[in-house]
C-alpha cells in the first residue's frame, strides 16, 4: 500500500491562488457566459422584432379586411340609393366596385343588371360579372438571372401582356443597363406602342399620348400610331374648349365626331346646342337654327325642338320670306360635314416575336375624312396599317 | 487543522455563483421583458399605421351636400359623361417610376363646414429609381376639367365631389383619376396632408431655410402678419405653411405653387443637407405620430420608408419642376355665372408633362447612366 497523496494542501494552493492556466479558463468561461447572455439578448430582441413586425402586419390585414367587408356593405347600400334616385352611373360603379371585392355576391349582380337597364347597356350574368383580377392566367417570371427576366419579358411581349413586358423590361435595366441593349429597346419601344394604342381605343386619350410620347422616345411612330395620336390630342384640345368656348368647341367636335370615336358626337351636340344658345342670345337666329337642327340631329331632344323651331321662325322672319325648313327632331339630316366613318377589322398581334410594330388587338380604327374646314381636322387621316414584324436576334 | 481556512474560500465561490446566477437570471428577465416590450411596440407601430389618418370630411353628411363655389351641374344626373370604372391605384413594383399626387385640403371649407372639403393643393411628385431622377408638377386649382362622372369643373372640386359622394375611392380616388386623365401619367400614390400635420412636422426638423423672392406679407395661424423682404429667412412650421399657402400678390396662384415647390425642396435639404437622419431615428415615434395622425394616404408604412430613403437618394439638381401657369398653358375664361376659371391647353402642358416625366424616364434607348449624363431639362 502506497501512503496515499496529501492533496489538500495543493488544493488550498490552488484555491488561493490559481495557476495562471486555471485563471485563463475561469475568464473564458466568464466571456462565454456574458457571450452567451448577450447572444440571448440578441436573439430575443431579434425575435421580438420580428413576431412583433408578423402580428402587426396580420393585424393591419385584419383590420383592413374588416374595412373592406363594411366598405362592401355601405358601397351596395349606397347603390340601392342610387338606383332608387335613378343615379344609374353611379349605382353602376358602385356595384360594380362591390363584385370586384366580393364576386360572389348574387344582389349586387342583379342591382347591377337594373343599374344597367337604366344606362340602356347590356346586362351582365352572374358568371361574367365583374371578375377582380383578369381571368387569364398568367405564369409567374423567372427572376433567378438576368436571363431568364429577358426571357420572361419575351414571353410576356409574345402573349400581348405589354405592361407586364415593360415591367420586366425595366426590372432588367436597372439589373443592366446593357444587356441585350437593341432588343431591350426594340421590346419597350413596341409594348409601349400597343399600350398606348390600347388605351386610346379604350377612351384613356392622355394617359395613351404618354405611352406613345415614350415610345417615340425610340424612333418615330409609324403611320397608324401617329394618326391616332393627332386624332386623340386634337379630341382633347375640343374638349378644352367645353363649356367655355362653345363655337371653337362645337367646330372641332364636329370633326372628331365623324370618326363616331370617344362620345365626340355627344359633345358636337352638347356644345352646337351651347353655341346656337349663344347666336340666338346674340339676335342670329338663322346661325342658331342651324346650330340647333344639327344638335337635334344627333342628340334628339325634346326640350330642343321648341327652341329650335322658335329659332326658325325668328330667322324666316328675319330673312323677310325667305322660306326655311322648320326643324324636327326626327326630320332629315343638314350635315354641316360630310363624313366617312369606315371602321376596319380588328389585328392580332404577331406572338412569338419581339416586334415593334405589332398591332394590338383591338376595336375598328376610325378613318376620319373631314370635308370641310380641313385646316382643323386631325393632321392625319388613320389607315389602317399591316406592319411587318421584325424577330429579334434572341 | 488544513481544513479551517477553506470554509470561507469555499463560501466565497458559491457566494460569487450565486451572485452570477442572479445576475444572469436578472439578465434573462430584463431582456425577456425588453424584448416583450419591443414585440407590444412593433406590432402596434406596424399595425396602427393603415394608410388613413385622416377622417373623411363630414363622413355621415348628406350626399348632395357640396361645397358652395364649385360650378356646373352635379346634380342627381350625372351620367352625360361616363364615370370610369374605379380601380385601385396600379401597385408600384419598385424598381419603375412611382408617382405620387399630394394634395392639401381647403381650410375654408372645413371652417364653414359647408360639406366636404375641395383640394387647395394638387401637387404631382414624382420619383425614377432607375434613372435617379425626379420631378415635381403643381396643378392649379382654378383649372377647368373634365371629372369622371360629374361633367366639366374645377379640378379641384373632384375631391369634393368623390367625398360627398361617398364613392369607392373616395375623394383622393376620384381627384386620381382626375389628373391621370389631365396628366397621362400613372399614379400609384395619394397622400392628403393635414396643414396642422404639416406645421409640426417642420417644427420636428427645426424648420427650413428658404430664400424668399419677392417681398411678401403672410399670416401663420393664430399669429400677426408680418412682411418677408427678399432675403433668405429661417422659418418654423407656422411659418412655413403660411409661406406655403398666400395667395394675394406674387403671382397668386402660380407664385403660390412655386413656393410650395420651393418649400418641399426645403424640406428636403433640411434633412438631407444637416445629416438629420440620427436626429429622425431618435423623433421617430413623434413624427410618425404626425403622419399617421395627419396624412391620409394608400401608401403602406414600408411603401413610405422606401419612397423617403428614394428621396433621399436623388440630387437636387436631377430634379426638375414645373407648374401648369400662363403664359400657354392655361387660358383665362369666365363662367356664365361669373365665376373665373382657367382652360387647360392640352398641347402646352404635354410638352410640360414631357420635360418632367418622359425626358426622365427609364423608358429610353440610351441606358441610365449616359442618360443622367447627357440629358438636360
């Protein structure tokens, strides 16, 4: 038997006084833990943040929901009162608004029918009722290269989508600026064409001329394009003059009135009867009359016919026998213009190819031939206009 | 007898474990309620901001009920020009053009509580983050439009109009539209700003420098008038909204629009030019307690962050701004009733619409770069 080791002595030893390597370790462990407690910290501040950053969001989508859900209900009970005042536009967007939130909801197709009844406008079923969200399907862009975003905005472009094309067109040059720079700009010149020949069919005139401002920032517009550019600005410089200007505004409506384009003939009448009001104000009444006659020519009114026909009677009188046809609302027409509205039939687009020239599908294009005052009618006459497209080199 | 001196040296460790353990539980519990304390105000602070600060106007008044002033026939019929279908705003995708209408509310409206409110200041600001460019473009009030719906008045009447009558998008969705269809350009964002809001958000900033072009008398609420000479002036948030909003003498309407350009780029340098972004971070709380109280807007708060950071980011001297104003652009007319008014010249204000927005846009063939480089207003 071995006499076994006195350790307390060194035990004491070292509990007095630590070896330097013991000092070391107890100091680490010291910067662990307060490592560790500040990790902690960190992790929970982080998770605080970000839970407290998660359930304020569901919050602001709960609340929103719940905002929707009472706009919903007070937008279709304000229909209801439209519809009962005979506020027929404004029950129309009112429901219409209700079934963009809420699809599924069977009154609000059927109000809107009535609403509709009222505009004289063909009513809607409940399955081809406002839908919130265009209906065709549309495959979700590779983003994962530069590549593959240029291969998505061809694929967008090819399919008619032409502000989802300059979307990605745009992503990629602010990713680079250079990459396939002259299909880029062959692409976004094209898709800003046809969006901006889309949205002047569709009645959006100024929000069209930017589209087609930005697109000729590329080259010029062709034919087509720039008819339908002077006949929209000349339409918004008409409709400039209504309600201040009704002689400057009655000449230049009846002009754009000959297309039968965006409600100008509408207007014509609106601003002739303005402007006959004015020369009969002003003792002209043979010029009033005809003012009149061609208001009542397109905008039958039954309010009208008695001025126009007192007008008349003024004007035979003026004139000291000479005999004037007295107006009638439905009597033959005395067209201050003779006009030719040819609509043409529809394009498609060429798909498949990234041209800059592809005409959108779309609705007749007006051919306006003025026959009188041809210093105020549009600069261009619009003819239709087949273009050749051009594949890229991708 | 080896064995006394240890039983103090071995209380000492266990009383200093002892210790470490409390402190570390202490620790433990501070950053578990900081950390609770951190998630209560960043879900209120996320959720409490829902992009409408301010009420509408006299939400619960009549529909008909309109204010007085604003002209032409808005009758029970009115459907002789079709109301567009209302859409919300198209979302901006971040990386093209955002464009935002900022609109000021009429006061005078809201003292007589004459109905709903009609804009007193239409501002489009517009921000490219492609190009780094930016721009600004006032609209009068005076001028005479066609608002969807409601046949021909003043533009800013549209707002009232979308207000009183209750109508999907409201009043700021109906002076959108207003203007898209005056401007052409898209419009993502509305922001309706309360002047109260306004003043002490300057205040917050301590205030801006302006250099003031022509002597002017203005009137800051519930102060006296006084006179500013032409000289460059330090001016608070009363101030600078009295600037802002004078209207007699310097030019009316159109030197009313330039100084409010000229205040919004104030504003801009203050922050940008005196590094006030520490100072922002620590008023923080306040000042998103004036926005959410005093902005109504359709702009997320994440959406507002990345416009400001955008802001900040432009030079400004890549800015470019303009205000619909005669000579051209507008014609002076006067309604049967009397009431003046102002025609748009369509063609004049393209050419405007053009400097500021299709010049600028990242729609071009040259790439960004040698477009910032070479392009000049």
């Amino acid at each position: 038997m071995t006499a076994p080791t006195p350790p307390t002595r060194a035990t004491a030893v070292t509990a007095t006084k630590p070896a330097p390597g013991a000092q070391g370790t107890g100091s680490r462990r010291q910067l662990v833990v307060i490592g560790g407690l500040l990790f902690f910290a960190v992790v929970v501040i982080g998770c605080a943040l970000l839970t407290g950053y998660a359930a304020g969001v569901e919050e602001r989508e709960v609340t929103r929901l719940a905002r929707e859900s009472q706009s919903i209900q007070e937008q279709f009970q304000l229909g209801i009162d439209d519809l009962l005042a005979a506020r027929y536009e404004l029950a129309r967007e009112r429901f219409e608004y209700v079934l963009r939130l809420k699809p599924d909801f069977p009154e609000a197709v059927e109000l809107l029918n009535m609403a509709l009844g009222g505009l004289n406008q063909p009513t809607v079923t409940p399955t081809s009722a406002i839908t919130p969200t265009p209906v065709t399907p549309t495959p979700t862009p590779d983003l994962s290269s530069r590549e593959s975003i240029f291969t998505s905005a061809q694929a967008a472009f090819s399919r008619g989508d032409w502000s989802g094309a300059l979307d990605l067109l745009l992503l990629l040059r602010s990713d680079d600026p250079m990459l396939h720079l002259a299909e880029v700009n062959q692409m976004m010149a094209a898709a800003l064409r046809n969006r901006g020949m889309q949205k002047l069919q569709s009645g959006l005139l100024e929000q069209g001329l930017y589209d087609l401002s930005l697109a000729a920032r590329f080259g010029p517009l062709d034919s087509q394009a720039e008819a339908w550019r002077s006949s929209a600005a000349f339409y918004l410089l008409a409709n400039s003059y209504f309600g201040l200007d009704w002689r400057l505004a009655s000449q230049y409506f009846a002009q754009i009135c000959t297309a039968g384009a965006w409600g100008a003939c509408r207007k014509y009448a609106i601003s002739a009867r303005g402007y006959g009001d004015l020369l009969a104000a002003t003792n002209d009444p043979c010029q009033a009359q005809l003012q009149y006659q061609a208001s009542l020519n397109i905008l039958p009114d039954n309010a009208l016919a008695p001025t126009a026909t007192q007008a008349s009677l003024l004007c035979m009188t003026a004139t000291a026998g000479t005999p004037t046809p007295t107006p009638t609302a439905s009597g033959t027409p005395t067209l201050l213009f003779t006009v030719t509205v040819s609509p043409t039939p529809s394009t498609t687009p060429t798909l498949g190819t990234s041209s800059p020239t592809v005409t959108p599908p779309g609705t007749p294009t007006p051919s306006i031939t003025p026959s009188a005052s041809p210093s105020l009618s549009p600069s261009e006459t619009p003819t239709p206009e087949t273009p050749t497209p051009t594949p890229s080199a991708t | 007898m080896e064995t006394k001196p240890r039983g103090p040296r071995r209380a000492q460790p266990r009383l200093d474990s002892v210790l470490n353990i409390a402190l570390a539980s202490g620790w433990v519990m501070v950053v578990l309620f900081a950390g609770l304390v951190v998630y209560l105000l960043v879900r209120d602070f996320t959720a409490a901001w829902t992009g409408t600060g301010l009420s509408p106007f006299q939400p619960n008044a009549p529909q008909s009920t309109l204010p007085s002033g604003t002209q032409g026939a808005v009758g029970p019929l009115p459907t002789a020009i079709p109301l567009d279908q209302w859409k919300p705003p198209q979302p901006w995708s971040g990386k093209g053009r955002v464009t935002v209408l900022l609109m000021g509310l009429d006061y005078r409206d809201w003292e007589r509580r004459t109905g709903p409110a009609r804009s007193d200041t239409m501002m489009l600001v517009t921000l490219d983050p492609i190009t780094n460019q930016a721009g600004m473009l006032s609209i009068p009030r005076d001028l005479y439009v066609e608002i969807p719906g409601f046949q021909f008045n003043r533009i800013n009447a549209a707002y009232a109009f979308g207000e009183a009558y209750r109508l999907p998008g409201g009043g700021p969705g109906l002076a959108v539209q207003t203007v898209e269809n005056l401007i052409g350009v898209p419009i993502q964002f509305y922001a309706v700003i309360d002047f109260s809001a306004f003043e002490r958000m300057i205040d917050e900033i301590g205030g801006i420098d302006v250099l003031v072009e022509q002597r002017i008398k203005i009137s800051p609420i519930g102060r006296l008038s006084f006179w500013l000479e032409a000289k460059p002036y330090h001016l608070d948030g009363a101030e600078a909204l009295a600037y802002a909003r004078v209207r007699k003498g310097a030019g009316d309407d159109f030197g009313r629009a330039r100084r409010q350009q000229q205040v919004a780029l104030a504003i801009l340098d203050r922050i940008v030019g005196f590094d006030m972004i520490p100072t922002l971070f620590s008023k923080a709380p306040a000042l998103y307690q004036e926005l959410a109280s005093g902005i109504r807007t359709n702009m997320t708060f994440e959406e507002m962050i990345s416009l400001a950071w955008l802001a900040l980011q432009t030079s400004k001297d890549q800015i470019r701004m303009g205000v619909i104003a005669p000579p051209g652009m507008v014609g002076f007319h006067t309604l049967p009733d009397g009431a003046s008014v102002l025609r748009p010249v369509p063609d004049q204000i393209r050419q405007l619409r053009d400097q500021i927005f299709t010049e600028t846009s990242a729609f071009s063939p040259q790439p960004p770069a040698a477009q910032a480089d070479g392009s000049s207003p």
